[in-house]
C-alpha cells in the first residue's frame, strides 16, 4: 500500500500504519492478554516495569490509570516537567545504547537514574542473556527494540496518569 506523500504528515496516515500495524484493540476475548493477544510482552518488560515504574499489572492500557498510586515508582511525587523530561531521556539513552547500538551504558554518577538503571540491565544480561518467547529467537535485535517500545511507552502512559500538572492525571490511555 502506498501512502500519499501529503498524507505522510497528517493523521490518516497514522491511522492506517497504526491500524495495519496491529495496534489496535485487538482480541479482547483473550484472558492472558486482553489488548492483543498478539502483543510481544517478556519478563524482562514485566521487571524493568516493576522496578522503575510501578506494578506491571497495574499499567494497562486502555484503562484508567489512576495517580496517585501508591504502587507507582516514576515520576515521583514532586517531580516537574523538566524533571520528568530528562528522566525520560536517561530511560531512552541507556535503553537504546545497550539494547540497540550494543555498547555499555553510558557513563552515570553513581546512584543516579542512569547508573541504577544500567545495574539492571547488567544484574539481568540484557539483552544478550534473556528469554525470549521461542517464536522470536531468530528476531532478537527487533525483540530487543519492542520491549524498549514497551517500556518507553508505560513511561509515557505514567506522565500521562501523574497528576501533578505534567500529564492528564488519570485519563485513559488508548490501546496499541
């Protein structure tokens, strides 16, 4: 399918990768994952979730997330906007140096976002050392970018939850 180049900038064309690319609602019949029983989810996404967001069962989207939540880990209470920024691009530079460029995590004061962060991944031996599901062995770098996709996206739907002014403090975030 091609897509009209004056369309490329606009939401149609949104509409129609996202809706062909399976980012819909999916089957919501199925009990194991109710969005999209297609959906790539690994158990590294499930603790990367706990340890820096929050309850991985309690980020769904399609649900209303409520903040605050005493479940929730980032943002933090008292975070501004610019706070949230600049977390969220240490979660992108570490995340796409390691599990993307294959190199060592950028360097991090210890202690810090990116430091704790970088831990992780290296307690874990993400990406080389972590189970994939069997259907995927022979795709790991685009394994490794969907679960970065995943984790970048809770991110953005916990700024959305968080109601201190930087997101939409419990609105619903849409399937996809």
């Amino acid at each position: 399918m091609t897509i009209p180049r004056r369309d490329l900038l606009t939401g149609a064309s949104l509409v129609l990768v996202g809706s062909a690319s399976g980012c819909g609602k999916g089957n919501p019949g199925n009990p194991g994952n109710p969005g999209n029983p297609d959906l790539l989810r690994t158990q590294f996404i499930a603790d990367f979730t706990a340890a820096f967001i929050g309850d991985p069962t309690r980020i769904s989207p399609g649900q209303v997330d409520r903040w605050p939540d005493p479940n929730r880990i980032w943002p933090a209470p008292g975070q501004t906007k610019n706070d949230i920024v600049t977390d969220y691009a240490t979660f992108v530079n570490v995340l796409m140096t390691v599990g993307y460029v294959m190199a060592p995590p950028p360097a991090a004061p210890s202690g810090s976002l990116g430091a704790r962060i970088a831990q992780f991944l290296q307690a874990r031996n993400w990406p080389t050392g972590t189970t994939v599901p069997p259907e995927y062995r022979a795709e790991l770098p685009t394994v490794h970018l969907a679960e970065i996709s995943v984790i970048l996206d809770r991110l953005l739907q916990a700024v959305n939850s968080f109601g201190d002014g930087a997101g939409g403090g419990g609105s619903s975030w849409p399937h996809h």
